[in-house]
C-alpha cells in the first residue's frame, strides 16, 4: 500500500521531499566535512607526536651506537622506527655518506626531519652525524577517504528513509483531500447544481484548516447558484438590446470605462473592416485609432462630461485608415454612477479627402506638398500679428538652391525635381511642429519660425545655430535615382517683432540677405542689413552700367611693368579699368566680382584678351619692343568655357601677335575640380608658345603633386607674402619657399606688390629677381607705359 501511494505523491510532496533532501544533504556534507578535517589533523598531530617521541627514546641510543659504530644495534633501531605508525624511511648519515638505512622511499605526500648527533668527548661537543626520518601521508590519506565513504553512505540512507516518511505521512494527512477539493471545485465551475463536499475521512472534534476550506468552497458553490439565476435574467434582457443594437445601421460600439471594448454591431465590424462582431471584444479602443494618443481628451472629456463628439483618424483591421466622426456618451447605472460607454461612428473619408483636394489646389505647391506663395503670406501675416502681440521675435528664412539650373540641364527637369523634394523633407525636418516651410517656385524656399525669444540678440544666435544646421542638412549627398549629387544652399535671413514692416517687405529683405549670402561665395547664409538693400540697389545699377559699358567701349587697359633686377623692363601686366562718364574710373574690386556673378566676364574677358593681342603686335614692328610680354588674368569661368583654346587662337590669328610674348595668368581656383581638362587645355596653349603664369601662388590650395604637371613657366609670389617679408618671418620663410620650388621645376618666379628696394634686394638674395610693383611704377595708360620705357632703357 505504501508503494501505491508513493507512485503519485503529488507536486507540493516532491518540492516539500526535495526541500528535505537538500537541507540534509548540505547539512550532512558540513558535519562530514568538520568531522573528516577533524580526524586528518589529528592523524598529522600524531605524526609529530611520533617524531617528538623519536626525538626523546631513540635519539641518545643512535648517538652511543654511531660513536662506537655499532651496525647491528643501529639497524635494529632504525627499524623500531619505520615500524612506527606512518613511517617509512630512517637513515644515519655521517660526513654526508649513509651509515645505515632502514625501510623505502614512498611516492606520494609526507614529512621529515633531520636530527643532529652530538657527542661529548674530553670536554667537547662533537657532531658526528645526522639522523634522517621520513613519514608518509598516504595511510592518513587513505583512512580519510574511508571515513568519507562511511559517512556519505549512512548519510544517504538516512536520507532516504526519512523522504519516504514524509512522502507518506503528507499524502495521507493533505495530498489526498487537496486532490479532492480540487476535483469538487472544477466540477462545480462547470455545474452549480452539483451537491457539496465531504471529504472521505474522520473529521476532528475541531476543525481544522482543511475543514475551513470545505466550509469556504460549499458557501462559495450556494452563492454561485443564487447569481447563476439572476444571471440568466440578465443574459435574457440582453439578448433582446443586443438584437436591437446588431440591427441598426448605424455603426456602435461599447466600451468599458479604461476603453477595453465589449461590443460591436454588424456595422461597426463592416466599418472596422472585421470578419465578426466578437474579433473586437477584449481590444482597446486605441487599438483602432492611427494615433492611439487621440484617444485620451476623448476619455477625459467623457469623465468630466459625460459626453464627446468630433474627428479620429482610424485604422482599421485591413491596416486602411479612414475619417470617423464619432460621438461618445457614458452609460450609467442606476445610482448615476458611469458603468460604460457607448460610441457611434460615421465613415467622413471621402468627404474629407474632397475637402483636402479643394484646399491642397488653392494653398499648396504640388509638387513637394508644401504650402504655397499664397498660403505662405497668410501664414506670414499671422506671425507679424502673433509677433506684435507676443513682443517675441520671429524669423524669415529665404533659401536658394545653389546652380539649381545647371542640374535641370544637365540631368534633366524629372532630377531636378527629385532634389525639390528630397530638399522639402530635409527643411521640413529641421523646423518645429508650429513653424512653416514653403516653396515659391523654382528652387527658392521661405521659412516662418515664430516666438523665438524677447531679445535680439539671443533670437540672433538661435537663428545662427539653425542656419548652420540647415546648410549642414543641405550640403549632404542626395541620391537622385541612380546619380548621387551633392548640392548646396544660399540662406537670406531677416527678424521681425512687430507690423512696421508689411509681409512683402520682409519677403525682399530675406531675399535681399540671400542674394549677398550668394555674393559671398555661395553655400553660406547671412541676416538683413538695411544698408544691404541700398547695396541691392546700387548693385542693379552697376550692372545695368556694366552692360552699356560693354556696349560703348568704356573700358581701358593700363600696364604695370615687370622689371627684372633693378632697371630691365621685359614686359608688363594689363589690368582692365572702367572709365565711368559718370562715376569716374571704377575700381575692379568693384565690378569683377559682379562681372563674375553675371557672366559678363565672358565678353570682358575676351577683350581683355584681344586688346592684349592687339598690343604685342603693335610693338612687334617697334625697336626696342619686340621682346616684351604681356600677362593677361584669365578668369576661371572664363576658362573653363569649352572654346577657351580657341578663343586664345583666334586672337592671336586676328591680331598677328605672337604667341610667345603673351603670358596667361592663372589662378589656383582652377585647380580645385577637372584637373585633367586645364592640364589638356594649357597644354594645347602651351604647344602654340603660350606661356603661363600661376598668379597668387601660395594663397590658394593647389595640390603639388597637379602643380608638377602643369606646363607653366613661372610662378607669381602673392602680394600679401610681399608686403611683410621683412617684418614678419613666416612671409619671408614663405616667399623664400616658393622661389625654392620655382627654381626645382625650372620655373621662372616673379613677385607682385614690390615697394621698396630693400624688399627688391631680399627678394633677389632669395633668388627671385622678377618683380613688379609700385618701386618701378603703378599700373598706366598705354602711353604712360610707354614714356616709361622709353625712360628705362
């Protein structure tokens, strides 16, 4: 019997047995483990007793019987001590050499010890040998194992016996009846009806905890009948709501007070897009809504009011969206306490999305989706009035795309308009949720960032971080189908705090800043100045000049001498001047960087050119002429043009200059992109006797290893070096470098911008011994030059 029960003893008798188990294991294992170290010390502490023991009774035997060399009584002590418990070795040593030896060397762990032998003899202590005792630990090692093997099996079966103990006497005292209860009680979750509990065995006069159990389960088995049948009255009275609800059109759905829904009808599934009314049971309202946020204003406002109406965006089970005006009430019970809500929904999709088109067509661009040039001043208008109110800053940010149309040119418009949107999603990422991005057209842009801050200067530095950050974004690569291109951006940026300035005005000053950032060298970005749209003004009416200068020949060409050593004049540099009927002469500092921005550089650059041709050739038939050069600046737009070389030729060829007294002057501009082709193309110049110069050498970031194959012939030593190269020691170092370099690829070298002879004499120590500047003469007229050389020679 006791087997039978054993077979099944349950979960709670296996955790309770190997509780037992563990307990006594780990308790057994440190008795047995004290006990065992316990006995192995004492067997070590007898070992030493021993030696002590050899020390005391044998020792003087051993020193008399060595004294007289006695073998026969030393053997026999020697073996009175390997007879010992643990011993296994003793030898006499004298002099180092073994007297006599008694028993074995034994492998394993163990301890010795040396006793000295001293012997009087005529008032002296004489040590005549040495006694040597070696024990082992191998029969201590061994009756340590069989304690270990003795204990851990008593161990075990003590064990055993008292798990099986347990094993029974829990099975019969709780086991069995805890299986019983548990049997009665699924029975009665599947049927009320069924009579109560009894268990099978003797009660106790009082009580105890399983007797409370019975009681509780049987109180718990009579509620349960009473609910069941005001249950199935309600279950009644909501079978026939029910069949009302699933029968309306309109779509419902009821929900618990933290949103779990409890209900839908037919029309709401159709709507949810669900196969059944119960596949929404048991999920949270949010669950159907695209932003499951939205869904708590709706639950505060039914909790303090009792009722909501308005738009959610849902999303339904097919993963569809759609527009839902829903209206939500609370249901209450009969002390007015709220107990659920209830829902009805409207599908506004398609209402919504006509809506939208309509609105989309009046205010926004379509084809990046962001609002329009109309959209965009009422926003700004807005914000003037939002700014005024507020005393809070607001900014303009006005954005150009950089040579956008020479990627429309090239790649094609369906490119260009990748970029425009690709650009959208970069700026619209970079604004907060209230601020406005639009497009104008075209490449151009407009940002509305509102309430940055009371100060100036402090909304200032807000918009220099946001600037950085926006050009940053812009200047990242973009892949444009299978074309990766790089791009950039111009960023005109103008504040405003109150309505003195109307909406369009603060559309010129954005656009005003962005063209001077552009101005600046492009991919930069700058604020509003007031003085910037005088700038603007001025700027429209050089150019409108610059044309009709252009077209009426006022321009002129002066020459600056090239000396070599003091006197030596071998040629000149023209440099263009624009002779004003109104303004007077115009520096070039102030029409070549709009000529570059226009491309009138071009034209002007062609005559420069070809009045330089002109000239050599006019001195070729004249004494003491013939052998000058001229240099002639050559812009990097200009020769970049894909008739450079031909140009070149055809002025000389018109002209009938000679190639070799023209010098074309080049800047380290050029070097920075298409290396190849200014290397082809100096090189088709070169082979006609065209010479070259690298002007402002040093200044720029020319790579020596492109500089080594370029056909120059000389380098220009940059102004800047020159002025200083007697006061400061880096111009020095740097100017002495330079002519280094020349000199190691046999290139002629020439500094600009000499004044003084002692720069002249520093320079010529240096080794360069060309050189130009206002020591010999400032740039002239023609005929100035030429009374100048006529002086020289």
């Amino acid at each position: 019997m006791g087997f039978l029960l054993l077979r099944y003893p349950g979960r709670l008798a296996q955790k309770l047995a190997a509780f037992i188990v563990l307990f006594s294991s780990v308790l057994a294992l440190g008795i047995t483990a004290a006990e065992l170290s316990i006995e192995y010390f004492r067997d070590l502490r007898n070992i030493d007793s021993q030696m002590a023991q050899i020390e005391d009774a044998y020792l003087p035997s051993v020193v008399e019987n060595v004294w007289v060399v006695d073998h026969e009584r030393l053997g026999t002590l020697l073996l009175g001590i390997t007879r010992l418990p643990n011993f296994s070795l003793a030898e006499i040593r004298v002099e180092g050499k073994t007297l006599v030896r008694r028993g074995e060397e034994v492998k394993g762990d163990g301890t010795q010890r040396v006793f000295e032998l001293w012997r009087e003899h005529r008032g002296q202590k004489l040590l005549i040998g040495e006694l040597l005792v070696r024990a082992s630990y191998a029969e201590v090692y061994q009756r340590t194992i069989n304690r270990l093997v003795f204990f851990l099996g008593a161990n075990v079966l003590k064990t055993f016996f008292v798990v099986l103990f347990v094993f029974v006497l829990f099975y019969r005292l709780i086991g069995r009846h805890m299986v019983q209860v548990a049997r009665h009680a699924g029975q009665v979750a599947e049927d009320q009806s069924i009579g109560p509990l009894t268990l099978e065995r003797k009660e106790p006069r009082h009580g105890d905890e399983l007797s409370e159990l019975v009681t509780a389960l049987n109180n718990m088995r009579e509620r349960l009948q009473q609910q069941q049948q005001v249950l199935l009255q309600q279950v009644k009275d909501l079978r026939t709501k029910d069949a009302a609800m699933a029968s309306s059109l309109n779509a419902i759905a009821i929900a618990d007070l933290d949103g779990t829904v409890t209900y839908i009808n037919r029309a709401c599934a159709d709507l949810w897009r669900l196969a059944h009314e119960d596949d929404a049971r048991g999920h949270r309202l949010r669950e159907y809504l695209s932003d499951p946020a939205a869904l708590i204003p709706v639950m505060q406002a039914l909790q303090q009011h009792g009722r909501w109406q308005g738009e959610l965006l849902a999303r339904r089970a097919d993963g569809s969206q759609a527009d839902l005006q829903m209206a939500a009430n609370m249901v209450l019970n009969e002390t007015g306490q709220p107990i659920c809500m209830m829902a009805s929904f409207v599908d506004v999709t398609e209402r919504n999305k006509a809506e939208k088109k309509i609105n989309e067509l009046a205010y926004f661009d379509p084809l990046t989706g962001l609002p329009n040039r109309t959209l965009l001043m009422d926003r700004l208008q807005h914000s003037i009035t939002a700014s005024t109110r507020n005393d809070l800053y607001s900014a303009l940010l006005f954005v150009d795309l950089d040579k956008f149309k020479t990627i429309n040119d090239t790649l094609g418009h369906e490119i260009g308009d990748l970029l425009l949107k690709q650009v959208s999603r970069r700026l619209t990422r970079l604004v907060r949720e209230g601020d406005t991005v639009a497009r104008l057209g075209g490449d151009e842009f407009v940002l509305i960032l509102e309430g940055l801050n009371l100060e100036e200067g402090a909304s200032a530095a807000a918009l220099e971080t946001i600037a950085h950050k926006m050009l940053d974004a812009l200047n990242q690569p973009y892949l444009l189908g299978d074309v990766n291109h790089h791009s950039s951006a111009s960023l005109g940026i103008t504040l405003f705090k109150s309505d003195v300035v109307s909406a369009e005005d603060l559309m010129k000053q954005a656009e005003i800043a962005m063209y001077k950032s552009k101005e600046a060298g492009r991919n930069a970005w700058g604020f509003f100045d007031p003085d910037m749209e005088a700038a603007v003004k001025e700027r429209a009416a050089l150019e409108a000049d610059l044309r009709l200068a252009l077209a009426q020949q006022q321009f002129v060409l002066f020459y600056q001498p090239q000396v070599n050593g003091k006197t030596r004049l071998t040629g000149a540099e023209a440099l263009i001047r624009w002779l004003h009927p109104q303004r007077g002469m115009v520096s070039p500092a102030d029409f070549i960087p709009l000529a570059e921005d226009t491309g009138l550089i071009l034209p002007i650059g062609q005559w420069v050119l070809e009045e330089a041709c002109a000239q050599l050739a006019r001195w070729a038939y004249q004494p003491g002429r013939a052998h000058l050069t001229i240099a002639v600046n050559v812009s990097a737009r200009q020769f970049r043009q894909p008739n450079f070389v031909e140009q070149v030729l055809r002025a000389l060829r018109q002209t009938g200059a000679n190639p070799q007294r023209l010098k074309l002057e080049l800047t380290e501009s050029l070097l920075v992109q298409d290396v190849p082709q200014v290397i082809e193309k100096m090189s088709a110049l070169k082979s006609r006797g065209v010479g070259f110069s690298l002007d402002d050498f040093g200044t720029g970031y020319s790579s020596l290893s492109y500089l080594k194959r370029l056909p120059l012939d000389q380098l220009k030593i940059d102004a800047t070096f020159v002025r200083d190269i007697l006061l400061d020691p880096n111009d020095a170092s740097i100017a002495k470098t330079i002519v280094a370099l020349a000199h190691s690829l046999d290139l002629n070298v020439i500094a600009e911008g000499v004044e003084t002879e002692t720069q002249r004499e520093f320079l010529a120590s240096s080794g360069c011994h060309d050189c130009q500047g206002y020591l010999f003469s400032k740039p002239v007229p023609i005929a100035d030059f030429e009374q100048f050389l006529l002086q020289n020679q």
